[in-house]
C-alpha cells in the first residue's frame, strides 16, 4: 500500500509544480490595452473616479482576470497600433473589437472568440433605395479606417469607400448627406445609429464577425489560460450577463453559445449610456460636466506641456549642432547634416514617430512612449531649427566677422561673441513660432500610446459624445499653454533689440 501513498504524492506534487510553472507564464499584472477613443460599447472613459474605465469589453477582461486570479494593468494604445504594440511586448494582450482575420491571425494569436456578430447597414431615416450592400453601388459609403467593414465595401466594387477614425464622425457626416451610407459593426450601429432619430438601421446582417483577445504568439501559456477563462465564464452565464448589460444579445450570440433562454438581466449599461447622451441639456448641467472633465483635461495639458518642452529642448542643441555642422564643417560634415534636415524636413512626423516607437524593437532598440515620443518631436523639429540658426547666421554682416578677426579674436571667439548673439536674437522670432507648432504636433503621439491633452479630447467626447463644447474647453487650453512662452519671447525679443534700445535713449 504505501507504493500506492508515494505514487500519490509525487503525481500531486508534480501537478503542482507543472501549474506554478504555467502560472508564471501569466504575468501579474496582466497588462492589457485598447483604445477608449473606440468608445461605445467597447472601452470608454468617465469623469466618474471610483469608475473611470468602463464598456463590455471592460467587464470581460475583468472577469477573465478574476478567473486567473492576477491584477490588471490597462495601457492606452491607439486602435490601429494595438497589433504592432502587442508583438513589440508593450503590452500582454489587447481586446478592442478586433475582428480576427487571417492577416492578423499571421502577426498574433487570438483566444477563442468572445462575441459574434456582423456588419449593420445604416441610412438616414428619410432615405430609400439602400437596403444591402449591391444598393450601394456608385455611392458614397463610410465606415472605419483598418475595420472589416472596409474590405468588404472594397471587395464589393463600385463602391467610394469614405474612411473615418471614429464612428461619430461616420455618422455625422451620414446626416449631414455627405455619404449615402455607413457600413460599421452591429454593436457600434446599436449604439450610435439606431437612438439617432436621423437615422435607421437597413437590410440583413452582412458578413459574419468574430470578437478575439489578440496575444503575443511567443506567450502561448496565457492564450491557454484565456481560453480556459473565457470558456468557464461562458459557461457559467458570467458572458451572457455582461452582454445583456450593455444590449449586445443577438440570435447571432445565442446561435454562438446554444444559449436560447430568455434575458433575465436588463440592459442597465446600455440604458445608462442612452441616458447620458441624448436629450438636450441646460447650461448648467452642461458648465457642471465640463467642470468635472478639468482633471482629466489638465492631466492630459501636463503631459502635453512635459513632452513639447522636452522635445523643443532636443531640437534646440541638436538644431545648433547641425547648422554649425552645416556650415563650418568639412564637405562630408556638411553633407552629412544636409542629409539629415533634407530626410526629416521631407518625412511626416507621424511615420518617423512610428519609426522610433514600432520599427526600432525589430532592431533591438526599445523606449518607452515617453522617452520616444520626446525624441520624435526632438529630432523632427531640430530639422527645421537647424534652418532657423542658419538663416540668423547669414544675416550676420561678414564685415563683423573681419572686424572681430582684425581686433585679435579667432574664428571660434568670434562666432560665439559676435556672430551667435545676433544670429539668436534674429532666429527667436521663428523659434518662437516652431515651438507653438511642436505643441500641437505633440497631439501625434497618442498614436504611440501616450495620453495627452488630444487624445483626452477624443476619449471624453466619444463617451459623452460632446464634440462641440469640449473642443472649444482643450482649444482654450492649447491656447492658454502657448500664451505664457509667446510672452518671454517678446520680452527677450525686446531685451535683444539693439536698435530699439538705441532710439530710445537717442529719443
């Protein structure tokens, strides 16, 4: 009997050890992003602080790290990046409403699926003729940059596919007759089209879509156990539950999970977000949510502020250094910084944003959105800076550069005594100018998942679906953020003009 106690053992001790070596293949804290400019009913941010982050999504992925008992650590990510950020290990998994597609399927893995659903044709209420996607013919139809939807629009042919990077705007322009259609996700139709009295839901479900966790391919423990987790809470009716919260069950969801028991959970989600968003609202309660977007808004103005002043100092010494280069240097030296302004100045900001953040990793270079977002903007702008210098230099009268020269200075001496301060005082104007610029360029790092003042913007008024009235709160913001370095400029400008100063002591 006791060889029968020592097997026992040891197979219970082994079982064990092989789960806490799976186990430790699952990070704690499980990082996981998307991003809450999708809004409704995916990811979407709030002014509420006990409840910041909210959607169905949001309750999925909770409820799968219940099941696998770690933390959750979520990191904002801009939708079209979400793949390029997963296999760059910025993050551990990504749900978004990614469709799972055999492209993608190439690049990650995916769990098994957590919701189906399809493509919802959508008109203006008034509007007949266009009940499916052959009506659509040499018309204009929109939909969202990258989604399922418009490949199908491009496979169909014959059709002007309008791309949009956010729903609301599909829609408005939907009302407003500049498409004739829009082609989007079920679950975005019910959420955007069909409270919209402009608007109507047409025609049969088009194509048939499929809802996956994307995973690092390397990491194939965690796609185990999200499996497992998504499989247990589908089981257990933690899924259904969720789904009929936010008005997401379908006879397609119920064709998907052999689940055709009536709902006995009221949409409580999906009527909280009817009620957020529609009606008109008094001043009052309108003065009274803008107040409550200020922390959010003025974390988000910090964050701007830290990047754009990081980067503007970047661009500054590297600016000098590659005027000076430019034209002081030998032929190589010179041709080399020419080289550098010419590729930068002749590139979009985006890519090489891009470039640093996505395409580096795949050289074994890695920095954080951060330090990559500051070196972006940085390097962009001391392209242009370098030109600014060299400009300022030039309109130094050479006669100055003798005159030092014959009172005993060297070529070194006299450039930093009496070429440079003159050349700075004629560069700071356009200085100036650049760096109100890089402030509203730093926007374009929220493509590298960093979370400043733009991006802020879209997140709030995607939720409260309030584009109007919280532009004109973050333009004021801009506004107010460039005003104060305006100012110090003129003021140095003053203290730097000789010839103002002379008329007035002549005077």
């Amino acid at each position: 009997m006791k060889w029968i106690f020592y097997f026992i053992f040891i197979s219970l001790a082994s079982s064990s050890l092989f789960c806490s070596q799976s186990l430790a293949k699952i990070p704690n804290p499980l990082k996981w992003a998307a991003d809450t400019e999708s809004g409704a009913p995916f990811a979407m941010i709030t002014n509420d602080s006990k409840n910041p982050l909210i959607g169905f999504e949001v309750e999925i992925i909770q409820a799968i790290s219940e099941e696998l008992g770690v933390k959750l650590e979520f990191v904002q990510n801009a939708w079209d990046g979400l793949i390029p950020g997963l296999k760059n290990n910025n993050y551990d998994l990504a749900i978004n409403g990614i469709e799972i597609t055999p492209d993608r399927q190439a690049e990650v893995s995916f769990s098994r699926p957590y919701y189906s659903t399809f493509e919802q044709l959508v008109v203006r209420s008034n509007q007949e003729g266009i009940e499916s996607l052959g009506d659509c013919k040499k018309k204009k139809v929109g939909t969202l940059k990258f989604s399922l939807a418009q490949r199908i629009l491009e496979a169909e042919g014959d059709i002007e596919v309008l791309t949009y990077e956010s729903e609301v705007a599909a829609y408005s322009d939907l009302k407003n007759k500049r498409t004739d259609a829009v082609l989007l996700d079920s679950p975005i139709a019910i959420y955007y089209a069909k409270p919209d009295m402009e608007l109507k839901l047409v025609g049969s479900p088009i194509g048939q879509i499929l809802y996956g966790i994307a995973i690092n391919k390397e990491n194939k423990e965690l796609g185990k156990a999200v499996d497992k987790a998504l499989k247990k809470i589908s089981e257990n009716g933690k899924l259904r539950e969720i789904l009929d919260r936010w008005n997401l069950w379908s006879p397609v969801m119920a064709s998907y999970l052999n689940d055709q028991l009536p709902s006995r959970t009221p949409p409580v989600a999906y009527q909280e977000f009817l009620q957020r968003n529609s009606g008109e609202k008094t001043i009052t309660v309108k003065l009274k949510q803008y107040y409550n977007f200020l922390p959010a808004l003025l974390r988000g103005a910090l964050m701007t502020l830290k990047v754009s002043l990081a980067g503007m100092f970047i661009a500054i010494i590297l600016g000098f250094i590659l005027a000076v280069m430019k034209i002081y240097g030998s032929s190589f030296i010179s041709w080399t910084a020419t080289f550098y302004i010419e590729i930068i100045r002749g590139t979009p900001l985006l890519i090489q944003l891009f470039f640093i953040f996505y395409g580096l990793p795949y050289l074994g270079i890695k920095f954080s959105p951060f330090v990559a977002g500051i070196l972006g903007l940085g390097l962009n702008y001391a392209a242009y800076e370098a030109e600014n210098y060299r400009a300022g230099i030039f309109s130094v009268p050479k006669a100055q550069v003798e005159a030092a020269i014959a009172l005993g200075m060297n070529q070194r001496q006299a450039l930093f005594h009496v070429i440079l301060p003159q050349a700075f005082r004629i560069a700071l104007p356009p200085m100036t100018n650049d760096f109100i610029s890089l402030l509203k360029d730093s926007s374009l790092v929220s493509a590298i998942t960093m979370v400043e003042l733009t991006k802020v913007y879209g997140q709030l008024a995607s939720t409260y679906y309030d584009y109007f009235g919280t532009g004109i709160l973050v333009a004021s913001i801009y506004l107010f953020l460039g005003l104060p370095f305006i100012r110090i400029a003129r003021y140095f400008e003053r203290k730097l003009n000789v010839e103002l100063k002379e008329k007035k002591m002549i005077g």
